[in-house]
C-alpha cells in the first residue's frame, strides 16, 4: 500500500492556499476589550499586575476608546472602580455613579461603539462579594441569593438607562437572568440583550483583576456560586437555564483551561457564545514575555484564535487592542 505523503503539505506549503482553506477567522469584530473605569480626573494608572491595562478615569476612557476604534475594536466591556464602597454596593445602581457617567460620557462621544455594561455587586461592595451578604441562624456568613437579585435589576437598569448597549451579569446568583430580564422590560428596555455569565468557574485566573477592581472577598471564596473547575455538564445546564431565562449570549470564563467547556455549551446550545480570556491568562503571557521567554504576540494571537476554534464567536480579552491592531498591520 502507499499512501501519497505529502496530501495536506501541498496545501500547507502556499501561504495563499493555507489562507483559502483556514477553518478559523479571528478579527477585531469579535473582540471585545475590557476597560477599568475609575472616578477621579485625568486618572491613568497601570494595574500592576496587567502591564498595558490602565485604570481611566472618564476623559482616559473617551480617549482609550478613540484610539480602539482607530483599531477596528468595535465593543468594549465595562468595570466600575466606585470612589466608596459599602455593604449595600450602592454605588452599583446609583445614576450618577461611576459605570453610569461612563456610558454616557462613551455613547456621546462613540454613538457606534457596543457600549457593554458588567453588572455585579463585588466591585461595590465592601466585602468583595458578588451579592448582599447576611449572617445565617448558624452564625456564617453568606451570600444571600434572593436578596442580591433585585439590586443586580436596579443595576442593569440604571446602566440601560444611560445608554448601555447590553448588559453582562457576572454575579452567578440563581435566577438572575431572568430577574434582570423581566425587570428590563417593565421599564421600557426590551430591547437591551443580556450577555450572561453563564458557565463562569472559581478560577485562579482572576487574582490579577481583583487587584485592579479592590474586589478580593474579605472573608471565605466565591465557590459558594462560581463553578467548581471540575465540572463540565454543569456548564451546558447553567447555560440552558440563563437561555431559558432571557439571556442573549452566554458566556464561558475564564478561556484557555476551558476550552473543552466553550465547545460543549457551543454544541448543545447553538446559541451565541463569548469566551472571557481572563486578566490571569493575560498577565502570564505578559509576564513570560517581559522575561523573552515566550513571543508575545504569537502567543496571544495562538490563544485568541484557539478560543474561536473553541466555538467562541465574540472573545473578551486584554489583548483585544493590541491583537487588533497586529491584525490591521498583517493586512496591510
Ligand atoms: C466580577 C468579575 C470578576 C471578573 C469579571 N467579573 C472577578 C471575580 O469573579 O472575582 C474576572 C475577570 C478577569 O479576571 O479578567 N464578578
């Protein structure tokens, strides 16, 4: 028997035929960039463990984002950093609070730029946790799911209500999609989708945005409502309820270790699916790089285009301007 050897080589060969039959296409539409909004003026500072990820202050952020439309990056992902904190995470849902200046201040400034809002309490609140906590008959302390819903609406709302063009609750609470969407809708906002995090894991890869955020738990973890990392058709029943219950997109976060998770929600459900490249998949590749031991931008750019082959359709990541804007130069 002889088989011809060289079958897939011959296409490989020509960069011209290696590009006609790419099964993947990442560009900047599907990218969605991340931004720490803070009060203050004239604010930009370096998280330190993000290199490259500022937090900004309104005026920062008006100019970050002229400069990610010069890119071609067309959505942008918002995280309020209040200037106070308190048990209620009022700040969360107040109207002039600081994610509620931005979206306005953005949406003048960029009428055509996907203005997306994260709604979650633990950037607000004064313990870091992603709801109202309240102490149990046994004495704990806990998340109280049903309580946190309504201030996960009144948040939604009020970041509909400035002009955002979808909200993303990252709070994991039961029910909250569907809280969020029916309170939506009696206030006149049908129209805004929900990009829920659906499948999102209590992950170690988030420790670089809570030193961004200030949103580190002051007491226990977030397990008693992230995912459990060993759990995979729990990620496809999370993501059929929040469909169930209203959502638009569902999410998987964060991306690379759970590449296996994208492609099983993306197959079950067949609706549109965001993977969340999160802020400690960033920080390692930057971290490698700053020593020469890996390639930046081909690593990020193997990643990114993973996350696709994955089933992703829109990747939020930290990269999202820079891989932008080396898909811009490659075309050129
Ligand atoms: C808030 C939230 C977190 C992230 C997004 N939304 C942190 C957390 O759950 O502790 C993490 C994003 C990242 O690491 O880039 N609930």
């Amino acid at each position: 028997m002889s088989f011809p050897a060289t079958r897939l080589r011959r296409l490989r060969r020509t960069k011209p035929l290696r590009d006609l039959v790419r099964e993947t296409e990442l560009s900047a539409e599907h990218l969605v960039q991340p931004l720490f909004v803070t009060a203050g003026e004239g604010v930009r500072e370096e998280v330190d463990s993000m290199p490259g990820i500022d937090r900004l202050s309104i005026s920062e952020l008006v100019a970050e984002a002229t400069e990610l439309a010069a890119v071609g990056v067309r959505a942008v992902l918002l995280f309020g950093i209040p200037s106070s904190k308190d048990e209620a995470a009022s700040q969360a849902y107040d109207d002039e609070g600081v994610i509620q200046m931005a979206v306005r201040a953005l949406k003048e400034a960029h009428p055509e730029l996907v203005v997306i809002t994260d709604v979650c309490l633990c950037e607000y609140s004064s313990h870091g946790h992603c709801g109202i906590v309240r102490e149990t008959p046994g004495g704990q302390m806990e998340v109280d799911n049903d309580m946190t819903l309504e201030l996960l609406a009144k948040t939604a709302i009020s970041h509909a209500a400035a002009g955002a063009d979808a909200v993303a609750p990252s709070d994991m609470m039961d029910g909250r999609v569907g809280t969020i969407r029916q309170q939506l809708d009696e206030e006149g906002f049908s129209d805004t989708p929900i990009v829920a995090y659906s499948a999102k894991y209590a992950s170690a890869f988030y420790g670089p945005f809570r030193e961004a955020a200030g949103s580190t738990p002051e007491f226990g973890d977030r397990r008693g409502y992230q995912m459990d990392p060993a759990n995979a058709e729990e990620a496809i029943r999370e993501a059929k309820l929040d469909l169930e219950e209203g959502a638009d997109v569902i999410m998987v976060k964060p991306a690379l270790p759970y590449l296996d998770v994208i492609r099983r929600v993306k197959d079950a459900t067949g609706a549109p699916v965001a993977a969340y490249h999160v802020s400690g998949e960033y920080s390692m590749l930057k971290a490698a790089a700053a020593q020469g031991w890996i390639d930046e931008r081909a690593a990020a750019m193997e990643s990114l285009v993973a996350i696709r082959r994955a089933g992703a359709d829109m990747v939020i990541t930290y990269f999202a301007k820079d891989a932008a804007a080396w898909l811009s130069r490659g075309r050129a």
